[in-house]
C-alpha cells in the first residue's frame, strides 16, 4: 500500500468514527438536557404549570446543541467521503453517513413537532380558571426560536450533504467531458 | 496443491464460523445472564447487560470477519459466493439489530437514571395531603455512587454500540488479501 493509499484508508476511517462520536456528544447534551428539565418540573415551581411555562427551558437549546453536534459530524463524514478511492470502505462510509445523515434528520423532525405540540395548545389558567397570557419574551425563547433553529439545522444538513455532493459531481463529469 | 487445499479449508471453516459465531455467542451471554440472575436471585445489574452486549458484540463482529475473509476467498477463486454472501448479510442484518438496540438501551438507561434523581418523600410525610399542602419531590445532588452505578454503565454500552459498529462496518469492507 503506498502513502496515498495509506493516507485514504485513513480518511475512511475518520469518516466511518465521526458520526459515531457525534452520537456520543449527542448523548452527553441529552442527559444534561434531562437534567436541566427536571430543575423546571420539579423545582421551586412544581405542580405550578403556568410558572414552569415562564420559566426559560435550558433542556430544549441542550437537545438541540447535541442534534446539531450530530448533524454537523453526519455532514462531514458525507464530504470525507467524497474523496476516497472507489473501494469497499468507501462504499460502506459513504453509505453509513447516509444513514447517519437520514437519522439526524428524522430526530430533528420529531424534536420540532414535538417542540410544537406540547406547546402549541396549552394554556395556562390561574386559581379562578382565567386563561393567563404568557411572558412573550420567554415563549419566543421557548417555543418559537428552538422551532427555528431546528428548522435552520435541517436546511443545513440537506444543503451540506446532497446539494454540494451534487455540485462536486456535475463539476467532475463536466471536466471529464471537456477532457 | 497441498497449499491450495489448506486454504480452501480454512475458508470452508471461516464459513462456517461467519455463521455460528454470533449465534454461539448469542447463546453463551444469555446463558451467562440467567446463571447470574438465578445465582443472585435477583434482577440483572446494569453492568452484567454491559457484559451480555459485549459478549454480542464481540460475536458479530468476529462473525464478520470470518464470513468476510470466505467471501474474499471465494472471491478471488471465482467461486460460488451464495453462502459466503449468506454469512456475510446474516452479520450485517444481527450487527444492526444489535446495535440498534444497544444504543436505545443506552439511552433510556441514561434517563431512567437522571430520573432517579427525583426523591419522594416516604409515606410517613404523605400525610400532609390531606392538609392540603402537595407533596414536593427533591432533586439530589449528583454524586459519585450515581455516577458509577447508573450513568457510566449507560455510557460504558453506547460506547460498545459505537465501536461495535466502527469494527463491523470495517470488517466487513476488508479487501481480498492482494488488494490490500
């Protein structure tokens, strides 16, 4: 096997770890988000659900840095695998952030209707059974921006991982063509 | 021709470990479990389910290997490759199940542990009820004994899971010995 060689087989396995520490990362920012949702259920304010609605989610942001953390690995194992060598590794890393990229996406859907459904019709009453408007400024934070990031966290995986996987394909087979 | 026999059986063997292993292994960690489980009369600790997936683990990627160095074999003789295929996506099929359900475990382990956390005053206090005053939980504070019974053990099995699929996915993209 010479250096070239030796270096891509390399790439390849970097390409085939990185999603898999992204999913480590993915798990820590889980469990501290479990953490820090249980400070809102079941701290000063418990059994107050119009309070805990008032209170800013840190667990909702955690989620997301972690799905990001996740994506942002899924795309670059996709580009480093772009440049291999036709072999089987190549087959199988580039397959496997595929897969990598699918799953990102899927959770990344979930966590923004999931976001959007626990939120979208609650309301909060007081102690004579009055509906309650909530703070603004902390239902943006909670609802709307998380929603928004997400959304933005998508747009960023499929541009990353398809679209300029396209462009880098077109521009091959043109100078191909061109000899 | 002596040379060419050895190595046409060494491939019939990694055959026939490509599929056996990871069943003989399925086998000796759920045996392993109900040994301990019967032994201590009680359900299984999260690290002895750390054990049972490495033991899995370690079967099918070890039953990837072999199953992919008969189909390399195969290959390069330009023989019939159904089984050695056979094996091959018999490991790849347990490998993703296996992961599959390593990494759930790991994380609904993580969070039944975070849950933990949660303490409810015992049946003694409970008595405030009926005063009207609800019942509030207290969150304890992380400590090390949590750390190592609940939350490394979670991690600890994610770990396997990612390792497990990195020598899988490796394994079975070996190349035939000439290319590589």
């Amino acid at each position: 096997m010479n250096d070239a060689g030796g270096k891509r087989f390399g790439r390849g396995q970097v390409a085939l770890a990185l999603p898999l520490a992204g999913l480590l990362v993915f798990w820590v920012f889980v469990v501290l988000a479990q953490f820090s949702s249980l400070y809102v259920t079941y701290g000063a304010n418990y059994d107050n659900y119009s309070a805990q609605q008032n209170q800013f989610h840190l667990d909702i942001y955690l989620v997301l840095a972690g799905l990001a953390a996740l994506g942002f690995s899924a795309v670059t194992a996709r580009k480093l695998s772009q440049g291999l060598d036709e072999t089987r590794l190549a087959r199988a890393v580039n397959g496997f952030a595929l897969v990598a990229v699918f799953v990102v996406l899927i959770i990344a859907t979930i966590y923004g209707f999931g976001t959007f459904m626990s939120n979208a019709f609650q309301t909060s009453v007081d102690s004579n059974g009055h509906s309650i408007a909530p703070n603004l400024m902390v239902r943006v934070l909670n609802v709307y921006l998380p929603i928004l990031l997400d959304a933005a966290l998508m747009v960023f995986v499929i541009l990353k991982a398809f679209v300029g996987r396209a462009t880098a394909d077109e521009t091959t087979e043109g100078e191909s063509a061109n000899g | 021709m002596a040379k060419s026999v050895s190595a046409t059986t060494a491939a019939q063997r990694n055959l026939g470990l490509g599929f056996s292993v990871p069943i003989v292994a399925g086998v000796v960690a759920l045996i392993l479990g109900l040994i301990i489980s019967d032994a201590t009369r009680t359900m299984l600790d999260i690290w002895i389910w750390v054990l049972i997936h490495l033991i899995l683990g370690v079967g099918v990627v070890l039953g990837t290997r072999f199953a992919t160095a008969s189909f390399n074999f195969g290959l390069a003789r330009g023989s019939k490759l159904g089984a050695a295929k056979g094996a091959r996506n018999l490991n790849l099929v347990l490998g993703i199940v296996w992961s599959s359900i390593v990494i759930i475990t790991s994380f609904t382990k993580a969070m039944e542990a975070v849950q933990r956390s949660v303490v409810w005053p015992d049946s003694s206090v409970t008595g405030a009820v009926k005063q009207g005053h609800p019942i509030k939980p207290t969150i304890e504070p992380f400590t090390s004994v949590q750390f190592w019974q609940s939350f490394l053990p979670a991690f600890v099995l994610l770990v396997i899971a990612c390792v497990g699929i990195f020598l899988l996915l490796s394994e079975r993209a070996r190349e035939p010995r000439d290319q590589e």
